[in-house]
C-alpha cells in the first residue's frame, strides 16, 4: 500500500511515469511560527530608529520575501511600492540593527506548529527524501535547524541568499531538486504563502498549502493549490 494520503495519490495518478519522490518545505509559517521573533526584532530595530512599533500582526503580514524586504517593508509601513524604492543605504543601515538582535532572539518564542515534529520524524524514518527551500537568509536558518535539531531532515536546505532569485521564482525549487537529483514534477513543494505556491508550480510540481501560516493577510485558496491541508500529517497515511 502507498504511504502517499489519498489525494497525493490522485494527483499522481493522473501524470503518467510520475511518482512523488520527495517533499520541499517552505519554513517560517509552514513548519515554524516565526512571527514573535521577528516582531521583537523588528520592534527593536523600529524603536532604535525612533519610530512606533509595528507589533506581531502587522509583521505577520510582511514576511515571506526574505529579511531585506521584510526591513524595507517595516520602514515604510508595509507599502511594498515605497519599500522597493528604498535607498540601499538606508536598508542596510537597518538591517546592521536588526540582524543581531534576531539572529541572538530568533528561538526565543518560534514555535513548531502542531504535528510537525511527529511527520518530519516519520517521513524521515520512511525513507522520503527532504528538502527546505525558505526565503530566510542562511545565518538565520542554519542557526535555528541546529537550535531546533531538524538538520538531518533534510537533503538539501536552500536559502534566501544561496541564489540570485528567491521564490516566488522557481529558482530555489529548481536548485533543490537539482541536489537531491529529482525531477521537479516528482516533488511536492509545501508552503503558507504564494510564494511557496507560484513558485512550484512555475517548477512544475503538486504544491500544497497549509492555511494556518502568514500569505500577506490573504487566502491561500486564493493561489489555487493542488491540495489545501490543515496539518502535515495529511500528506501521509502513517501519521
């Protein structure tokens, strides 16, 4: 009998020659809720520029695209027009205050979501091959799969600044699967943003959704993924 949860199977089913050979994991709002750290940090780097707080739920709606956008966006009230438009100076400027308080606090209230643990354990003892492709610069990722003990997870990890490109480009995806040597439309990219969706399908493979993560304030439904899920256990019939 397949390990693959029934809808998995189906939509395999239908792709001739294609069977799925791996998972690709987005991070922060699929497998981890970030939100309070990043917040606190973004708190403190606003406050040290003399600015208002922006709090958890204003965060929560600006993260996805990787720590420089989500700076930019916090420096200009999430308009994402203005915050492209930034000066590079001042970018960087903020991110030197925000970088170092993150990178010490960036475990201090980030939460696994429920059933995480428990899936990513079992998928690994199945033998299905892993990978985390996040938006999140690599010093703060390599820091939390230590502090989170997830490294041996996974087969490839890619980051937000390994590549020019960061989703929703395919880039990444396509990367990943380059270093597990699977072919895009045998993968399974899992994400909470339309980044995450956007991206595996330019790639070519199923993506599923879970709509517990962040997504800007928006409906994931709304970026049609193959599958809506409401935990990971769902991928699998072993859970």
């Amino acid at each position: 009998m397949s390990i693959w949860s029934e809808p998995v199977q189906t939509y395999f089913s239908a792709r001739e020659d294609t069977v799925p050979q791996a998972l690709l994991f987005d991070l922060d709002g699929t497998l981890i809720d970030s939100v309070p750290d990043l917040a606190a940090a973004i708190d403190q780097m606003l406050v040290q520029l003399g600015r208002p707080v922006a709090g958890q739920p204003l965060v929560a709606e600006w993260v996805g695209n990787g720590a420089d956008m989500l700076v930019r966006r916090a420096l200009c009230d999430g308009n994402d027009m203005q915050a492209q438009a930034l000066d590079a100076a001042e970018v960087a400027a903020a991110r030197a205050l925000f970088d170092p308080f993150y990178l010490e606090h960036l475990n201090d209230a980030t939460g696994v979501y429920p059933g995480v643990e428990k899936t990513l354990t079992i998928l690994a003892v199945l033998g299905i091959r892993m990978a985390l492709v996040t938006n999140k610069p690599r010093v703060f990722t390599d820091v939390l799969l230590d502090a989170l003990g997830w490294r041996p997870y996974f087969d490839a990890v890619v980051c937000g600044d390994d590549l020019p490109q960061r989703k929703p480009d395919p880039a990444q995806i396509l990367h990943a699967c380059e270093l597990m040597a699977v072919e895009p439309q045998q993968a399974i990219m899992v994400g909470d943003s339309r980044n995450d969706m956007y991206a595996g399908k330019a790639a070519g493979c199923m993506t599923v959704a879970v709509p517990y993560g962040y997504n800007h304030g928006e409906n994931i439904a709304t970026c049609q993924p193959n599958l809506i899920i409401h935990s990971l256990a769902d991928l699998i019939r072993h859970v």
